[in-house]
C-alpha cells in the first residue's frame, strides 16, 4: 500500500480563493493598505486584463503580487506576464517596491516579507 504525499500548502489553501482570503488577513493584520482586484459582473468596472491581483502599501513599501494556485495549470496568462515585467521593470529603479508571484507554498515567506518594515 503507498500513500502519495499531500503537500501542507494544499491542505491550507485547497483553492485560490482561500489562499487570497489569508493573504490579505495576514495583510491587514500587518498594518498594509490593499486592493485586491476581483471579477466584476459588469465589464466596464473591470481592472485592465492581466493587472496584479493585489496591490499593498504600508509606509514607504508597496507591493504588487499575482496570486496563483499550486496546480500546475495555474500558469500567467500573456497578459499578466506583460503587467509584471512593466512593474518589475519600474521596481528596478523604485525603493521599496517589489512585485512578486505568490503560491500557496510561498507563505511562510509571504508572511516574512508583510512583517518587514
């Protein structure tokens, strides 16, 4: 008999919706001031195709992050790829901006980088 070995990040987060729920209490528990682009009924209220899911501030840091799942098929979409490279680009000559892609197995370090000043 084998057992296949689940990994904790999935037990956590079974979805992208929870993952993004504790990020953004883990956020707001840290002081951030956030927007957390969502899907809208109503196409002209829509955020441009492929911008960051969400958007932190706090002091004189920003952050911008993609949230994905740790499925395999939770790829950038073209679109999104575009949005970061924009930012990371602007981030190069920015302090204290950064932009990332955060997974569920990335929360420990999500966790660390909220708690820095």
């Amino acid at each position: 008999m084998t057992t296949d070995a689940v990994d904790p990040a999935v037990l956590r987060f079974p979805n992208e919706r929870e993952f993004t729920k504790r990020v953004l209490e883990e956020a707001e528990e840290q002081g951030w001031l956030h927007y957390h682009v969502f899907e809208q009924k109503n196409p002209a209220r829509r955020s441009s195709k492929g911008y960051p899911d969400l958007f932190v501030v706090r002091s004189f840091r920003m952050i911008f992050a993609e949230l994905k799942s740790d499925k395999k098929s939770a790829k950038l979409t073209p679109d999104q790829k575009i949005w970061l490279d924009a930012l990371i680009e602007v981030a190069r000559y920015s302090l204290g901006m950064k932009v990332f892609v955060w997974r569920p197995a990335d929360f420990e370090a999500i966790v660390e980088e909220l708690e820095r000043d």
